[in-house]
C-alpha cells in the first residue's frame, strides 16, 4: 500500500506541480490534559526544510467536497504525515472505476458508496469491524456532504435547506449526517480524534463550482492544476461528539459545516483560512462576496505552514513503485503527445 501510494504522490510531483498550504487550528494544539506548539506537529531536517507530520496512527478525517481530486491532495497529506500506507477512503461507487487507480482502491480494500443508506450500512459496518479488530493503522476519509459542488447539487441543497428550515450554505454543500456517525459508532473508542479539513483552491470566484475549473483531466492531463492546495485543519475529541444522539448528531455537523462554509466565505475573500484570531468572520459570516482576491495571497502566520507535493527521497524513491507508476506516465504521456501534437 504505501509503496503503491508513493506512485501518486510521483505523478502530483511531476505532471501537477503543487504545494501545500496547511493551516492548523488551536484544537490541534490542545487536548484536554496538554498544550503543544506547532513544531510538536511540523519535524524539520537541519536546514529547516519540513519533512513530515506528526499526527496519530487511527483517526477519521472529514473534509468539504469542492473538486473530484480533493481524495488525490488529501493522499498527499496522509504522505506528509507518513501515514499513506493507512489510508482508507469512502468514496462513491462510480469511482471504483477509474483507470488503474480505481482498481487499486478496490485492491486496498476501500469503502465504495452506492450512497443509498440501506444499501451502504452493511458494506460500511462490515469494512470497519475489520479495521477495528486489527488495530492497524487508519486514515479513514469521508465527505459528508456526498458529492461535489455543481449547480445541480447546490439546488438539491438549497431545496432541502429551505424544506427543513435551515440556514442556506454558499460555498458548500449540507452534510448528510448518517455515513460519519455510523463510522464513529462502528470504530467506537479505536480512534480518539476527528480531524476536519476544509479544502480551498485559488483561482475560484465566489459563486463559481470549482469542479467546473480544476477536472482531473485538466489538473493531470493538461497543467492547468492549482498551484497551491490549501487546508485548514482542526480536529474534534471523539467523546465530544453526540455519536448516539440522532438528533445533536445532526445539529452538532450542520453546525461544522456552518463554520466550514463562513471558512470558506473568508478564503475567496481574503486568500488564507482564517486563525483562530478571526473567529468573528466564522461566527457572523462574511458579508461582501462580491470580489474575490485577485491572486492567492496566503498570508504567513505562527500556525501555517507550506510545503511542496514530492516524495522524500526522489531518485530511489521512484524505483520503489516504478512498475506501479509506469502506466499512468505512459498513459499521461501518450494523451500529452497526441494533444500537443494531432490536434494544434
């Protein structure tokens, strides 16, 4: 698995170039009986370059759906942080379609949705009891909201917020509540942590889909990728959510993704996710939407970080997943060539 994750991470390398930017919350800093700083989180070498990430082995990571290559970037931080050979996601079944890559996630043992719930339980439930009686490793990666954002999914949502007398979200979709409870209920007291991620890409105007901008077939066929990936991380003690509690479950992510969508608001605004120091833009929401930032101005500051999508060691690296790699650069290769070279 972490070898075959490895080829990923080369293709991001060399045929979509990018960085990350991470931006970690305070709840990342604390827990109820410690404090840290963020170099108990970001190692670096003797020349400070950042070299990996220390975060705990089983966790649940649940993140904002903008792009269908959101999974690929949050790959690329399960590698930073060592952790790409316990990555485990949930994704709709469709997907287990996708050249080379989608049967490799089937191989792996991922968690395809047909996101009917009567259907999905028993594929869920079973999955998990096997990850919890092994206790290996576990990155377990879900988007509650279930797809990404379109103007067809933005009406359903809007439709639905205004059906059940809720607050209409803008840069995002509602979540659906029933998938991530199941799962904390399933791996029960065998993770501690959710770790939340809300994922921006520069480039996106307010109001527009960014699926509709970066496809995978434009971010890995035709260089027209983000150049920067941004995600705010915080995370959430497992004891804190209402996990049995139908009804404060459902308020308790809404009320996630209200702050998620004011996060969101304040990216096309400002360029950056906000610190803890801008709580005020996430409680009250961001009012003037009209213009975006003209460039990506990710502003530096003490819980931030960017570092560049590559493998640790390159060279050798590369020969490690060489015969796993090899068919998607021929592949990406060949539709390169004959674009640049039968079509202009």
């Amino acid at each position: 698995m972490r070898i075959w994750s490895q080829s990923l991470i080369a293709v991001v390398q060399y045929f979509a170039p990018a960085s990350l930017v991470l931006t970690f919350d305070d709840s990342c800093l604390h827990d109820k009986t410690s404090s840290y700083t963020l170099d108990n989180i970001v190692k670096r070498n003797k020349n400070g370059d950042i070299t990996n990430l220390v975060l705990p082995d089983r966790i649940i990571v649940t993140s904002n759906h903008q792009i269908n290559a959101d999974w690929a970037y949050i790959w690329c931080v399960s590698y930073l942080a060592k952790a790409h050979g316990a990555m485990k996601i949930i994704l709709k079944d469709s997907l287990k379609h996708l050249p080379v890559y989608g049967l490799g996630m089937q191989f792996f043992d991922f968690i395809f949705l047909k996101r009917k719930m009567v259907h999905d339980r028993e594929t869920i439930v079973n999955n998990l009891v096997r990850s919890k009686q092994d206790a290996i490793p576990l990155w377990l990666v879900l988007f509650p909201e279930g797809t990404v954002l379109s103007s067809c999914t933005r009406k359903r949502s809007k439709d639905y917020a205004e059906k059940n007398d809720l607050k209409d979200l803008r840069n995002t979709l509602l979540p659906r509540s029933s998938g991530l409870q199941l799962c904390l209920q399933t791996l029960d007291n065998s993770v501690d942590w959710v770790y939340d991620f809300t994922i921006g890409y520069p480039g996106v105007q307010p109001g527009e889909n960014p699926e509709d901008i970066y496809t995978i077939q434009s971010i890995f066929f035709f260089n027209k990728q983000p150049k920067h990936i941004h995600i705010h991380v915080r995370r959430f003690h497992v004891n804190d959510i209402p996990v049995n509690d139908d009804t404060a479950f459902s308020k308790w992510i809404y009320q996630r993704w209200v702050e998620k969508d004011n996060m969101m608001a304040y990216f096309y605004k400002e360029g950056r996710f906000p610190t803890n120091d801008d709580q005020q833009h996430q409680q009250d929401g961001i009012q003037d939407l009209n213009v975006a930032s003209p460039v990506d101005r990710s502003l530096v500051h003490p819980h931030s970080i960017t570092v560049p999508i590559q493998l640790a060691n390159p060279v050798w690296k590369l020969a490690q997943p060489g015969l796993c790699v090899l068919p998607y650069l021929i592949l990406i290769y060949g539709i390169w060539y004959f674009w640049n070279h039968t079509l202009f």
